[in-house]
C-alpha cells in the first residue's frame, strides 16, 4: 500500500465525487486494508468475533474490512456515470431477489458480507452525477465517514457523562450556527433536532410556553380564549399536524393564501389576524417557509416579522430546506433577510 500521508495532507476536493479517477485514494482516505489473513468468512459464526472472542481482533478487523470494501464499490459506482441510478424491480419481483426471512440460526460472515452487497445493488444511488430530487441530493464523503465514526462509537447525546467529546462538539457548531443566523443569537440556545417535522413541534411547543408560561402546569384551562396560528398554504403538512397533536385543532391552523410564486401574501395574513381577532380569539404563531416543499418558495420574513411585532404573535421560520442558504453570501439575500428577528 502506498503512504497515506499525501493523502491525508490533500484537500478534501481531490477525492470522490470530485475526482472520479482516484477511487484508491478515497479508499486509503477510509480505511486502512489488512492483508494476509486466513479466510474464515465460510466456516465461522458472528459469534467468534469481536466483542464474543476478544481474541479474534485480526478476523474482525477482516470482517469489517470485507464490509468497507461493499461500501466503497458503492461510492465508486455511485459517480459512475455509465452506472445505472436504479437497477428498478417492481415490489414483488423484488421479494424474489433478496431473502428477507428472519433466519432461525445466525448466519455465516461471508453471508452477510453478500448481503450487504445484495442490499447496495439495489439502493437508489443518490451520489450519482444524474440523479436529481430535492430532498436527497449527494454524497459527501467527509460526511459519510463522520456517519461511520458516529456509529461506531455508539452512543447518544444525554449528558457529558456518556458523550464528552460530541456534547462539546454539539455546543461549538451550535453556537457557530446561531452567529450565522444573526450576532444577537450567539449567546442564545439550539438543539439539533432528527427532522424537519418535529422541529416544527419544537418550535410550536416553544411558542406556547414562552407566550404562555402557566399552560405547562395548569394546562389550556389558564388561557382565556382559543389559540390561533397561521402558516402559508404552501407549508410543510407537519405545521398543520402540530395543531392536532398539540390540541389546538386543525381548524385552528389558518392557511394563508400564497402568490403566483408560492409566497405567502402578507396583506391576506393580517386580514385573517384581524379576523381572528375580532372572533375572540388569540394569534399567537406564524410559521413562515424558507423552501417550500413544492415551489421552493421563500415567504417574506421581514414582512412577516413586522406583522408578529404589531400584534404580538411569535414568528417561527421553517427553513429545513433552505436554511443552507445561511451559508451563501450570494443567496442568502433577500432570500431569508429578517431571519435574525
């Protein structure tokens, strides 16, 4: 094997997707073979590998090898462009190709190793030059390993305690985060969150108990008159959702009209504020969309925010698709202008 140091020393841009010809490169980068070892993978169980005889460390580090190896065939046809995004089966054809059954007795290592080739054969390469969607795009090979590295420590996010170096990490790239979004925010609080529809939940929990700080104990008995919010009628499905499982009820979840071009009218949205209002009633949210699901339209946060300072509502911007743009000079603005307020 050829020194890894260069390639440790190279920019991060020399290996795939980048340069498609270094595919040796991008291996070295991620894993370091081992050589020389006895093929065991037909004749023993997972069982006589690590942590089960701590003195096979070589057969498992083969094993583990045999695996990457799957992995990195993926990543090299994944910026193929002779390759095929999908070798498509329809769901019953499928089933006739993989055996999904639940064995009754662990299975070989070499079987697993198959399977876990089976199983990347027929995965829809995202990472590939041709493959286009606007939820899944790419494969970052950085990333990627930090999944792998991730993974392999196996542990989660409680306390100090059980992750120190990850609990420090989370709190530096939390705090570089929210200087992004605006000076103000530095000394502020995040949390990274598993998904876009539950940051959503996060949010609209937020709302309720800073606008409404009794409610956690004594419940919606302490406000006096029904909650309203209000999101675009292009919003993500799970703003609504947050409406009925937090017991506002959907009816409560006003939509307001969009444009031509997906964004929320502002005008239409005081009107039903107002409306609201005169009903009794209390607005206390509004979601506006940075990357609508459909259009891919930014609502006016600065508009937006204007009307939540007239009347006291709490803004929240979903910006689970783009909120990229916080990192881009060149889009950044006008796109999510006001997303500091």
């Amino acid at each position: 094997m050829r020194n890894v140091q260069p390639c440790l020393n190279s920019l991060v841009a020399n290996i795939l997707p980048y340069h498609t010809d270094d595919v040796p490169l991008a291996r070295e980068l991620l894993h370091k073979a081992v050589s020389g070892l006895p093929n065991f993978f037909k004749e023993k169980v997972p069982t006589n590998i690590l942590p089960y005889k701590t003195e096979n460390e070589a057969q498992t580090r083969e094993f583990l090898n045999k695996v990457i190896e799957v992995l990195l065939d993926f990543v090299k046809a994944s910026n193929d462009r002779n390759e095929k995004i999908l070798d498509f089966h329809h769901p019953e054809e499928m089933l006739k190709l993989l055996d999904l059954r639940v064995p009754d007795h662990g299975v070989t290592l070499q079987q697993l190793v198959n399977d876990c080739a089976t199983t990347m054969k027929y995965q829809v390469k995202t990472g590939h030059p041709r493959f286009f969607n606007q939820l899944s795009s790419g494969l970052d090979l950085i990333s990627m390993a930090g999944e792998w590295l991730t993974a392999t420590a196996n542990t989660n996010m409680f306390t100090y305690e059980i992750a120190p170096v990850f609990i420090l990490m989370e709190n530096v790239v939390m705090t570089h985060m929210r200087e992004l979004i605006g000076s103000d925010w530095r000394d502020g609080d995040s949390i990274l969150a598993p998904g876009g529809s539950i940051s959503n939940l996060y949010a609209f929990l937020a709302a309720r108990h800073k606008m409404f700080p009794n409610y956690k104990e004594k419940g919606i008995a302490t406000i006096q008159g029904q909650l309203v919010m209000f999101t675009s009628d292009q919003s993500h499905y799970s703003v609504k959702s947050c409406a009925s499982v937090c017991g506002l009820g959907t009816d409560n979840c006003v939509m307001v009209p969009s444009d031509e071009n997906g964004r929320m009218i502002t005008r239409e949205l005081e009107k039903l504020v107002i409306d609201r209002k005169s009903r009794g009633h209390i607005p206390f949210f509004v979601c506006v969309t940075s990357g609508t699901t459909v259009l891919g339209a930014f609502d006016p946060i600065n508009e937006v925010a204007d009307i939540c300072d007239k009347y006291g509502m709490w803004l929240h911007v979903d910006a689970a698709w783009g909120g990229g743009l916080l990192l881009s000079k060149k889009y950044r603005h006008p796109r999510l202008s006001g997303v500091e307020r």
